[in-house]
C-alpha cells in the first residue's frame, strides 16, 4: 500500500518538525530540565500558535477539524524530537470529544486550541492493560449516589486501603488557576453534581500531566457497557509517581468521584478511545525511534576508532541496519493504522494498531537498546541526548505491557 502523505499532511509534517527543531533543541531541552517544570509551558505556547494543537480539534472550537492520520503527523514529530510538552493525551483526549462529545464540550475546547489549558487521559489501571474493559466502575448521580458510595466503600475494603484518599502534590490547582483552566473544568466536567452527572469508583495509573489538566477523560464501566468521563483532577486525589520517561505522572483514586460522560455510556466511544490511544502511542515512539535512529546514525558516520569510521564496521552496519528495519515495520503498522481507522475501518486498524502496539514492545524495545549499545559509554551519558529517546520509548513500551501482552491483543483479533 501507499502511505504517501497527502500535500496537507506534508504541510503539517513539514511545520511540526520545523517548529519542534528550533523550540526543542538538546539545548533547549537541558534548560528545561535543570528548570524542573512539568512541561515546556513556552514550547506548548508556540505549537498552539503554530496550529499543531488545534489541528485536530473541531472548527467550533477554533481547530481545523483534521483526523486521525494528521495526529499521527504531528506526533511522530513531536516523538522525534522528544518535545516535553503534553501533546500525546491532549489530542487524543480533544479528538474523541470532538468524535462523541456534546456541543458545549465541543466548545469548550478553544481554550485547547489557544495553549492556556492541556488535557490528561486515564487508559490505564493498576495491572490492567491498555484497551482492556475498565474496573472502575460508573453509576449515574441521580438515584445512583447511594449504590456508588456503596461500590467505594467495597473498592476500599477490597485494596485495603484505608479511607482510600491519597495526596496529591499540591501544584495542580496553583497551575490551573494560573492558567484559566477553571472554565474549562467547569464547562465539561460539570462542576457540582447535578442532572447528567455520574458517579466514578476506582483507580487510574499511571496518568501523564494529571494534576497540570483542566480535565482527565476516564473510562469506566457502567450498566450499559464502557463509557468515558471527564473528570476535574482535584476530585481525583492524583499522587504523583514515578514514570521510565521521567515526566509527571499521578495514580487516581476515583472514590464516588463526579464525572460527566464523553457520548453515551455503551457507545461507540469507548471502542475509539481505545484505537486513539494506541495510535497515538505507537506514533509517537514511531517518532522516538526515528530521532534515536538518525542521532546513532550520526555518531558512527563521525566517531573514529582504529583509525576508520565505526560505520565501516560490518558488524556496525548489520546492527543500525535492524534498527532500521525495527523502524520501517512499525512506521507501516502505524500509517496503517491511522489510514484504516481515518476512513471508518475501526475493524482493521484495531489489527493494524495491535501489529503497531507489538513492533514497539518487541523490535522497537530493541532497536532503542542497540542504538545505546552503538554509542558505548556515550550512551550513558545525561548530557548526551540519547538518553531522553530511550527512556521515553521505555515508557511507550511499559504502558503496552510488554511483547508478550501484545502478541495476546493480536490473538484476540484474528
């Protein structure tokens, strides 16, 4: 098949890594770093100002309406050059509320579009796997409070957990106001608990950016089927913990938590979720590994040991060739993917995705390693780039649970 960009989506390719070479440099990276913020707040500015963030959002929110093949344009860019700003959940999180959500949540993503608020997403639990049917359990607020209370209370006693709270870090509400968040929250997660609110029970973990959100998107089972809900982080009680990449991440305890649902609990929505959130997870570390290809390329075209080239090195060139190969078959899965689930073939990208989800957790997994072997001590090093590609493609490759876990997700399709 041809996976040709289309002249738009060469466009956007072309301003997502024009953007991102010049506002990420490894220079502007190590600043950010030593500052310790969550995320790059100047960088999220300039994207937004770009068009990146609001490519993908609906016109009424003052996007451009475009799909899921120019998310995966920008976000293998943007894994590409390791961008510290939280594009992966807010797209994802934007796109399927601009797929299933009301018109007020549709509306209320223009603060998105602008830069002045980001967006969380919860696909994972504790021991769960991505995709997989959710433990957290939703019950509707009017008439359902008591039954809700009741499923907290038996969550509870089953974790052994005490009252069930945990602390958060005390630094989301301070950025959020900073920001102008509340609106957001308050127009799509609902603020007080009334007429089409629901009731969230659970834990969610780990969730990237959770306590900088205006809102997280948690999907929860319910009567109906599985459904998805908003949810404002300072119910949640987010703790933070400690992620391979190194970001901010937290662990939600949902107990009768209010959330207002993304389309109708049993719909459709939780299914596109669930495609969405691999798309964007295996583009991105589409992206990693091409960053973390052409810097290993680089150092052994100028890296001289035995007076040669380490790339004339046969056993050198069999093992970047691999790591090419690693990148060639996840690139096809993934623009796979992207095509199939762009035309309305959820069926078949649910396939290709899961091909995509397995080619990072096995062949990309390796490729990242060799090209740290490739560098020797250099690899090593903190000041050298390369570590930033390898933890985050890490990460990617933990939150899919591993090869064998995705072999299992090929099995269940075919």
């Amino acid at each position: 098949m041809d996976f040709s960009l289309d002249e738009t989506q060469a466009e956007l390719r072309d301003l997502a890594a024009g953007l991102f070479r010049r506002e990420a440099a490894p220079e502007r990276l190590a600043a950010h770093e030593a500052a310790g913020g969550p995320y790059d707040a100047g960088l999220w500015r300039a994207a937004a100002r770009a068009g990146l963030i609001g490519a993908c959002l609906p016109e009424e929110a003052g996007g451009a309406g475009l799909g899921p093949v120019e998310m995966a344009v920008i976000l293998r860019e943007a894994g590409a050059h390791v961008a510290p700003i939280p594009l992966q959940d807010s797209l994802v999180a934007a796109m399927v509320i601009a797929r299933h959500g009301t018109a007020g949540q549709r509306a209320a993503l223009a603060p998105l579009a602008e830069g002045e608020i980001v967006l969380a997403t919860a696909p994972l639990e504790p021991g769960g796997e991505l995709g997989a049917v959710p433990v957290t359990r939703a019950h509707p607020a009017e008439g359902g409070a008591a039954d809700a209370h009741r499923a907290a209370d038996a969550h509870r006693a089953a974790a052994g957990d005490g009252d069930g709270h945990a602390d958060g870090d005390g630094h989301g509400d301070a950025h959020r106001d900073a920001h102008g968040d509340a609106g957001y929250a308050a127009a799509a997660a609902g603020g007080a608990v009334r007429g089409g609110e629901w009731l969230l029970t659970g834990r969610a973990a780990p969730v990237g950016h959770a306590a900088q959100a205006a809102a997280i998107l948690v999907p929860a089972a319910t009567g109906r089927g599985p459904g998805l809900f908003l949810v404002r982080p300072e119910d949640a009680a987010p703790r933070p913990v400690p992620t391979a990449a190194g970001g901010p991440a937290a662990a939600l305890v949902l107990d009768a938590t209010p959330g207002r649902p993304v389309g109708e609990p049993g719909g459709p929505a939780f299914a596109d979720f669930g495609l969405l959130s691999l798309l964007a997870l295996t583009a991105t570390a589409s992206g990693v590994l091409a960053g973390a290809l052409e810097l290993t390329t680089g150092h052994l075209r100028n890296r001289r040991q035995f007076g040669r080239a380490l790339a004339e090195f046969q056993a050198v060139t069999m093992q970047i060739a691999d790591v090419y190969i690693a990148g060639r078959a996840l690139d096809v899965a993934v623009w796979s993917g992207a095509w199939r689930l762009a035309q309305g073939l959820h069926d078949q990208a649910a396939l290709d995705l899961a091909v995509a989800g397995h080619a990072v957790a096995d062949g990309g997994l390796t490729a990242v390693h060799t090209c740290q072997h490739l560098h020797g001590g250099l690899g090593l090093d903190v000041t050298y780039p390369l570590h930033r590609y390898f933890a985050w493609f890490k990460h990617r490759a933990n939150l899919l649970g591993g090869a064998q876990t995705r072999l299992d997700a090929i099995g269940a399709l075919v």
